[in-house]
C-alpha cells in the first residue's frame, strides 16, 4: 500500500511514518520544511517531498497514486486557523481522486459518558485548549459535508501523549472513552497503530471514531 502523510515530522505523523514502513508499505512522508524530514528513518521505500495541505494543488498532486492519505497535522498556538484550512486543502486537493483520506482530528467534540455535552464544553475543561478544540471541531464540521471524498475522521482520547506500544485499543464513535478509572488516555504509540489499521482495513469510511484504553 502507498501511504502519504502530511505533519510527517510531528509526534503523531513520525510515528506512523515509522509503522507504516515496519508494516512494509511506500511511505511518502511530507512537511513545509523539508529539512525537518531528515529526521525520519532512512528506508528505500520512504519518500520525503515538501508541501503544504492548505493547497488544493500541492495536495492533488502529491497524493496522485496513493492509496490512502493520513493527515496529523497540528498548528501552533495562535494559528489554530490553519487546521480548517488544511482541511479545505485535502478536500478539495483529493475531491474525486479516489485517494482515501484519515484525519486526525481533536477530541472536544466528543460526548462526555454520562452527559448530554461535548467535552469543549465541560466546565472544567482548560481554557488554554479552548482554541484548538473549537478550531478541531470546525474542522469535523467541515469534513462531514464532503460527499467526494472517502474521508475519516479520527478523535484521539483527552489525553494523547508519548507512552507505551501496547498494540491495543478499543474503539467507539461520538462518546469520549474512558477507562475504568474514570480516564481518557491513550499512547502516541498505540494511536499511531489505529490509525494504521484503519488504512490496511477501513472500517469507518466517511464516519468519525474515537479509541483509548
């Protein structure tokens, strides 16, 4: 399978760079710095070319014969903007091309268990955050219209940070996950691997899901 990947070199892109090419697939890996891709392990069957998702052009012809797109993509704070104009970028860029797209979006539009409200919206949730969850649920919005694109969008859990390769998770759709503890939480590592699964076995085309522990 052929593989691109915009937002290669940040935490949740490299490591499905590196899964991608464990797994045996051509990996394209792309960023706005090509110089930041040196990073990536070097592999015959790794690609590194430069790009930027907001254009619909760069994006239509740097996805032209792969199989699936994975985007994980991530602004700095106080450009929570470019999120949704990476967004309209992959889907105007794979409109009809017949390249599948993964999102990876945020998890503040998801349903709290036991409530009637979306986490961005529960009154402990940080106030620093506030910005990139609301530009992160934009962002679905503006997926969930497009009706030319096998999309899928995939929420992480609340917490999403560098951990353990466990190989498991567990999946749901419009609810946050928690554990038994009350958690919602899941490696970088095993996040990487759903994602993954997810391009070899797609399961959720044009459907949001969410995984954890």
């Amino acid at each position: 399978m052929r593989v691109l990947v915009w937002g290669a070199t940040g935490a949740v892109g490299s490591r499905v760079v590196h899964d991608a090419l464990a797994r045996g697939h051509e990996v394209t890996a792309v960023s706005r710095t090509l110089s930041r891709l040196a990073t990536l392990p070097a592999s015959p069957a790794l690609h590194i070319r430069r790009g930027n998702a907001s254009d619909p052009d760069d994006v239509a012809a740097l996805s032209a014969g792969h199989d699936v797109v994975i985007s994980a993509t991530r602004p700095q704070p106080g450009q929570e903007a470019e999120l949704v104009q990476a967004a309209k970028g992959l889907l105007i860029g794979l409109r009809s091309s017949g390249v599948r797209l993964i999102l990876v979006g945020g998890a503040a539009g998801l349903i709290v268990p036991g409530t009637n409200h979306m986490l961005v919206d529960a009154p402990d949730f940080p106030a620093l955050l506030r910005p990139i969850a609301l530009a992160c649920n934009e962002q679905f919005a503006l997926v969930r219209e497009a009706d030319d694109v096998d999309w899928t969008y995939v929420s992480p859990p609340a917490l999403l940070e560098p951990g353990t390769r466990t190989g498991t998770y567990r999946k749901g759709t419009d609810h946050l996950l928690t554990d038994a503890h009350g958690n919602s939480h899941l490696s970088i590592e095993d996040f990487a691997i759903a994602l993954l699964d997810e391009a070899e076995q797609p399961q959720h085309i044009r459907h949001r899901f969410t995984v954890g522990y």
